[in-house]
C-alpha cells in the first residue's frame, strides 16, 4: 500500500510539472505572438511605402526628370525594387514564424488541457497524506510544529505588506501635492513676471488648496502609516503644514512683495512635501524588499513542509 501511495504521488507529482511547465509556455508564446502580430503591422506599412516609391517612378512626372538627370531611371527604379521586395520577403519570414508560433501555442494549450486536473489530483493525495501523518504519533508532533512556523511567517508578510500598502497611499497623496505646488509655484513666477492677474492669481491658489487638500490627507495617512510600521517594529515622524495665511497674503496685499512671500511659502511647502517623499520612498523601499524576502522565506517553509509529507516515512 505505502509503495502504491507513492506511485500515485509521484506521478502526480510529474503531471503537476508538466502543467506549470505548459503555463509557462504558454505564457511565453502568447507574449511572442503578439510581437509578431504587431511586426507583421510594422512591415505590411513598410512594404506599401516602398511599392508606392516603385509606382512612382513607373509613372511619368517631375520626379521622374529629375531622377534622369540626377541618376538613370532605370537605376532608381531596380534600386526601389530591391526594396520592395526586401520588405516582402521579411513580411513572409514574419508570416510564417507567426504562423508557427500560433501553431505551437496551440499544441501547447492541448498539452495544457491534458494535465488541467493535474494540480487538483496532487493536492487530493498530499491532503490524503497528510491525514496519515496527522494520526501518526511519530509524525503529528512534527507537522503541528512545521505548521505553527508556517502561521508566524504568514502573519509577520501580511504585517509586512500592509505597512507597504499603508506608505504606497502615503507617497501617492504626497506625490499629488507637489505636482499641485508645481503648478502653483510656475503660476507664482509667471505672477511675477508680470503676465499674470486675476486669473493667474486664481489658478494659483486653486492648486494652492489642492496641495493643502493632499497633504491634509497625507498627514492622516501617516498617521495609520505609523500604525502599521509600528507592528513590523519600525518608525516614521513627519508633519507637513501650509499656512492658511498663504492664501490671504497674496489677495489684501498686491504687488512684488507679497509675490515673493508667497512664493517663498509655496517653496518652503514644497521643501517639506519632498522631504517626506525621500523619508516615506526610503521606507517604503525597504519594505518592498523585505516583503519580497519574507515572502520567498514562507513558500519555502511552505514546499518544505510539502516535501516532508511526501517523503516522511513512519517507523
């Protein structure tokens, strides 16, 4: 019976090879596919650009005098030939390598089809395994104690990826402010310049509230930020403010003084929001890493568990 049981594993085991081997193919096909398709778009343009040059010159016009003159007629005209038929001949290759790659894609896809019940019949047998080693005194203590790490390296990539997700918001709602501050700032010199006014003044301080708007919500999504760094043991203080003089500045006082105020406070403001970018982008790099990391760590102590089942063998 057990050599029965690992027959049957081990086959399965090899259709479950075979299937993620065809997805992966697959994969790879279905991507040179559409570079072929758009290749052959590429050189079906190419070659009626060069069949228009040859029709042309088998016309009568001004072009054709001035190739007479310049060069033999006969001369330009092979030359455009030679062309033309480069640019078919490369869109036949294209064609047919086309027409071979959809051909194995599709043979592919039937190898695919043949094993499409291969991972759920592997699963079916390691779980039937695992129901008899769980049973076994020599073997449960083991699982459990695999099983247990397995729950605190899932937890620790969950904990991970959420502190990740909370500083991705962070630097996006910060990225949005500084393009807002861009705006207001080219605004502000073009205020200065002497081209602007009202209007100017206006679509100045609407991108004024717009920076104020994302950092207001950059500074709540810190906060959770902090929340999150603090169950992977990590730690972030930032706090980034624009006056709510800014605005009235530029409106009860007209003239170069207050331009250079203002404009000194939107750079001041901007100065903050790349800071935090540098300090959130640092983190959030970090923690990239390391969720790539921990997580490479969990699906081995996943695949080492696997194996352990298929191979355990009970005293």
């Amino acid at each position: 019976m057990p050599n029965s049981f690992h027959l049957r594993l081990s086959d399965a085991k090899e259709r479950l090879f075979r299937l993620q081997k065809a997805e992966r193919r697959i994969q790879d096909l279905q991507k040179r596919v559409r570079e072929l398709e758009r290749l052959v778009i590429q050189l079906e343009i190419q070659l009626e650009d060069e069949q228009a040059d040859v029709d042309k010159l088998t016309r009568m016009s001004l072009a054709n005098l001035f190739h007479t003159i310049l060069r033999s007629k006969a001369e330009q005209l092979e030359m455009e030939r030679q062309q033309a038929l480069s640019a078919a001949l490369k869109l036949q290759e294209a064609k047919q390598t086309l027409a071979d790659t959809e051909a194995d894609l599709k043979r592919v896809g039937d190898d695919l089809a043949h094993y499409r019940n291969a991972k759920r019949e592997y699963d079916e047998l390691v779980v039937e395994r695992e129901s008899l080693l769980r049973n076994s005194p020599t073997s449960s203590q083991s699982l459990t104690e695999m099983e247990e790490q397995i729950g605190d390296q899932a937890i620790l990539v969950k904990e991970i990826h959420e502190a990740l997700t909370a500083g991705r918001r962070v630097l996006n709602s910060l990225q949005d402010a500084s393009s807002s501050l861009e705006k207001a700032e080219n605004w502000g010199n073009w205020d200065m310049w002497g081209g602007g006014g009202v209007i100017s003044t206006h679509l100045k301080h609407n991108h004024v509230d717009d920076a104020k708007q994302f950092i207001h919500n950059a500074n709540h999504l810190i906060l959770n930020f902090r929340d999150e760094l603090a169950d992977v043991k990590r730690s972030i203080s930032i706090e980034i403010d624009i006056s709510s003089m800014l605005k009235m500045a530029d409106y009860w006082f007209d003239g170069l003084i207050s331009d250079w105020i203002v404009q000194g406070r939107i750079k001041d403001a901007q100065s903050q929001v790349l800071e935090a970018m540098h300090q959130v982008r640092t983190i959030v790099n970090h923690l990239h890493a390391e969720h790539q990391s921990e997580s490479a760590v969990l699906q081995e102590m996943k695949t080492k568990r696997t194996n352990w089942i298929e191979t355990f063998q009970a005293g």
